[in-house]
C-alpha cells in the first residue's frame, strides 16, 4: 500500500468515522421528523434530499429552509446537527493540521515526490551521497555540463539546501542513509539513466560501504569513492576498477612532484584545473629540512610522499599518543613549539591540523620567525576561501576541490586521465615546451580540454571522409575552416587508437576512422573545429584548400567541368 495513503488512514480513521456518524445521525434524524409541505399537508425528506440538506448546512454555508418551511420539531434537530456536524469538522481540521506536522507523513511525502521526480529522469545523471562542501560543488560541475544530479544526505539541513540552489535545476534529494541498499535502489541505482555513483560524504567507512553495496547490486556503473586508499583496499573488489579518491595521498604525490618537477607539476595543474580559472604560476616549493604540524591522517601521507624527494621532515603534533617519535609536542601556533622545531633554519613548513584557523595561526606565526620559509596550508572548510587567500600561502591543500578536480577527470575527460599520467613520467624539458605552447593560446585563463571521438555521431564528416579510404591529417584539422592559413588555438595532447596511445601527435598524424582525439586550447577552439567534423565542403577545404560550391548547381557544374573530387 502506498506509504502517504496508509498514514492518511491510520492517523484520519477517527475523525473520519466521527463525521460519518455525525452525518448519518443528522440525516436520519432529518428523514424521521415529520413536516408539512406549503399547503399544510404532510411531507417528509427523503435520503437525498437529507443529505443535500446536512451538506450544505454542516458547511455553514445554509441555503435556508427548502423546500418547504420547518416545523419546530425540524428546526430544533437541524439546530442540533449543526452543532453536532460543525463540532465534528473542527476536530477532523484539527487532526489534519496535525497530520501536515507529522514527521512521518512529511518523510511519505518527501519519498513520494523524490520516487516519482528520479522515475521521471530522461536525461543521464549521476547519483551523489553526500552533499557537504565537495557534493555541493560536484553537482553545479556536473550541471555546467549538462549533467544531472539525484542526492542522498543523511543531514535535512543539505537537503534542503539542494532546493535552494536555482542553478541546479531539478535536483532529486533526499534524506536518507546512502549505505541502504533500499534507499540505494529509490535514488535511481538500477535506473537505465543512471551513469555512476560518486560518493562523498565525509566520512571514508560510509564511502566505501555504498562502493561496494553499489557493485553488489549494479557493477554496470562507474563508481567513485572518496576515501583512505588502504580503507578501500581492505574492502573494496580491485578487479572492478572503480575510482578511489585519497586527497591526502593525491596532494603529497603533487607536493612531491612540485618539488622534484616543479614544471611539470604546473603543467598538470594547468590542465587539471576548471576551464576559464587564472593560469597557475610556476611554484618551486624548495628542498631541505621542511616542519610538519600534525600528524594525522593527513600528517602520515605528506611525510610518506616527501621521503626521497631531497626533504628532511620535523613533525609537531600536539598529541603525544599520535606523535612519531623525535617529534616536539606542540600545537605550532605557539611561538615556542616552532622554535624548538628549529623554525629559523626550516625551508619549508606544512600546517596540516584539521583546524583552519590552527593552521593559519602556524602559518603567520612562522612567517614572523622565518620570513623566507615555503608555506603550505591545508584548508578543511570552503567557507574560510577568504581567510586563507588574505594569509597567501605558498601552496594550498583544500580537500574539496583535488576531489573535484579528480572527478572532472574521471566523469568528464577519462582520456585526459590518462594523458596526466602518462605525463608525469616525461621529462621538465618536454614539460616546459608544451606549456609555453599553451600560453601561446590564452596567458590569462586555463585552456579548454575536449575530446574528438571520429564517429558517425560525434564527427559525421570526417569518419566518412576516412572510411571512404581518403587521408586527413592532424594538421589538416587544426587548420581554422574560415580561412585555412589560420590555426586554430588548441594543440593535439593525446591520440588513442584500439589501445593505442599517441603522446603530442605531430602535424602529420594520420588520423584514422574510431580514433580519439584529446585537445587543450583557447575557449573558442572546440566550437570553430565543428564546421571540419560536421562539414563535408568545410573538411575539403582544410585539408585541399579547395572551396567547393555550395549550391546543387555549382555542384553539378564543377563535376561536369573537372570530375569528382580527388581521394585525399
């Protein structure tokens, strides 16, 4: 039985049955009091007319005396039902106010309408569990992508926040526990729109519990998981291959490799970053004798990820049960806990504690001993943005925004995943070159990565112009359709081709029928390459420099004066 019926009824029986006998009470009575119609003879209401007559009164809307005049026997009982009936609908008003209060019937509600707005999805979507900071700012990406969203949040608070987000559109949410597999099953898990699942909710033992409910019940989807990668390996399948997201561990691979390559860590940010955001500086974070303040979670992946990189690590940690040991015990805010960690001779100093305002403490105090120290600030909280952008740190960590960024990666580019990774192992020169080609196109803004799949679908022109046996190079389409002398501002990064990965494909690569392509460029590159993926006379002219006519006549003229166009 429907949910908001059943609390209808359970919780109205007794009104209900209080208005049917007060009803059926003043009716009979109405039947049984003999009256007289307009000539003085005798006249009694049937059950009809009873009923119409009790209607209209018990409302309090009275219509008078029809159809005849009352006797005193009649007028005295109507007086009683009116009593009786208008008692009767204020204490069932009552109940229904009551009932609008009523959690569980709000709950009912709620699942209803979340029940009926998920099964009515016809776009694809991806459902979030959690909507803190990093839910909040993965569903407007997901939405600046035309992406939608259905949300599970234990916290009423973020739900309703959901509703309150007009860029969002029509976001399902609801309040609930992303960990039951029923709830699981309301938000569209086995729904044939549903894309994936990302899990966010600031608790990694919650995440990994709904990556794996959600290969149990549906492997088909992507699954990604914000969580300690050892949580996730001691419960999670490795065979699936679904995506784990460690921020820690994520930052202090960055932090090492900005060490070691500063260069080439810029370039990974540069293309990492959101479209459209200010081009990172070169940042060269030095080597030496570094301070590390806290050692928690976060604490342990920096100083795991720093060994080897030329970096000798002091910790201070205001917990002697959590501290390693030759760690001064401290909390780093204090003048004296940085001086006996030998702050004065220090090259760098992460303050990574679970507190913001802690760690801008550490960074300002430090600053005041060691001037010339490197800072790095871990920022826990979103809102604090302004705190942490007025102290200007040397490098930031904000757990929101690495899950954010990993996911554009996951969710919206996969092939540009792969270019990242391939490009940590190339080599600073080969990193320098490729972001000096960069800033040719845009100095100010992070280019735009987007992908070219050759497909009937996504590049109908140019996947006939192939599989008809003609040739096309990279550079042919790289080449602006409205004046072939123009390059387009976007440089080839990756080619994949049945498994086959092309790093930085030259301007003679062959492109090849299934092949797809990553690109990075200015924000007008992806629109002014359509007319050669869509075009056939647009991708002729790039490749030939050949403008054919576009009328049929035209058409019909030049193959009678020269034949067919040649196979290129």
């Amino acid at each position: 039985m429907n949910p908001v019926f059943f609390i209808i009824l359970r919780r109205m029986r007794t009104p209900l049955l209080l208005l049917i006998s007060a009803y059926a009470i003043a009716i009979a009575g109405l039947v049984i009091i003999p009256g007289v119609d307009d000539r003085g003879n005798p006249w009694q209401f049937d059950f009809l007319h009873a009923f119409y007559f009790i209607s209209y009164t018990a409302s309090t809307i009275g219509f008078g005396e029809v159809p005849y005049p009352f006797t005193p026997g009649q007028r005295l009982w109507v007086s009683l039902s009116i009593y009786l009936t208008v008692l009767a609908w204020l204490y069932a008003f009552g109940n229904i106010l009551t009932l609008l209060q009523d959690a569980a019937f709000q709950r009912a509600m709620a699942l209803q309408r979340f029940r009926r707005q998920v099964r009515r999805r016809t776009e694809p979507f991806y459902l979030i569990c959690g909507y803190g900071e990093t839910g909040m700012m993965i569903a407007h990406l997901l939405a600046s992508y035309r992406i939608g969203a259905v949300v599970l949040d234990n916290d009423s608070d973020a739900i309703t926040a959901v509703g309150m987000e007009t860029q969002l559109g029509d976001v399902p949410a609801l309040t609930a526990d992303a960990r039951d597999p029923a709830q699981l099953a309301e938000a569209g898990l086995h729904h044939p729109l549903c894309l994936g699942v990302v899990t966010v909710t600031g608790d990694d033992e919650v995440n990994v519990d709904v990556a794996l409910a959600t290969f149990l019940l549906n492997p088909r989807l992507r699954i990604l998981c914000q969580a300690q990668t050892d949580i996730a390996a001691f419960k999670l399948p490795a065979s699936h291959g679904m995506c784990v997201i460690d921020p820690f561990n994520t930052f202090g691979a960055s932090l090492a490799l900005a060490i070691h390559q500063p260069s080439t860590y810029r370039l990974l940010r540069i293309l990492g970053n959101l479209p459209g955001e200010p081009f990172p500086p070169m940042i060269t974070p030095p080597k030496g004798q570094w301070i590390l303040c806290g050692y928690g979670r976060f604490g342990r992946a920096m100083e795991r990820h720093l060994r080897g990189q030329g970096v000798t690590l002091g910790v201070i940690e205001s917990s002697e049960s959590v501290s390693r040991p030759m760690a001064v015990v401290g909390s780093g805010t204090d003048i004296t806990s940085l001086a006996a960690a030998d702050i004065n001779e220090a090259s760098g100093i992460i303050a990574g504690t679970d507190s913001d305002i802690s760690n801008l403490g550490i960074l300002l105090n430090a600053r005041e001993l060691n001037p010339s120290v490197f800072t790095v600030l871990r920022q826990n909280l979103d809102l604090n943005t302004p705190l942490v952008a007025a102290a200007k740190p040397g490098l930031v960590m904000e757990t929101s925004r690495i899950v954010v960024d990993q996911i554009v990666v996951e969710l919206i580019n996969p092939l540009l995943r792969k270019f990242l990774l391939l490009a940590r192992d190339q080599s600073v020169v080969w990193a320098e070159a490729l972001i000096a080609r960069l800033l040719e196109f845009d100095a100010e803004a992070t280019p735009e990565s987007f992908v070219v799949p050759i497909t009937k679908v996504d590049a109908p022109a140019l996947h006939a112009h192939l599989a008809a046996g003609r040739r096309c190079m990279l550079d042919n389409l790289l080449r602006d359709p409205a004046s072939r002398e123009e390059r387009l501002p976007c440089v080839g990064l990756l080619a994949e081709y049945a498994g086959e990965i092309t790093l930085l494909p030259g301007p003679t690569h062959a492109l090849r029928a299934g092949e797809q392509l990553l690109f990075a460029g200015g924000s007008q590159a992806a629109r002014r390459m359509q007319p050669s993926l869509f075009d056939e006379r647009a991708l002729h002219y790039v490749v030939t420099g050949e403008d054919l006519p576009s009328s049929r006549v035209g058409q019909w003229l030049r193959r009678r004066l020269h034949g067919a166009p040649p196979a290129t």
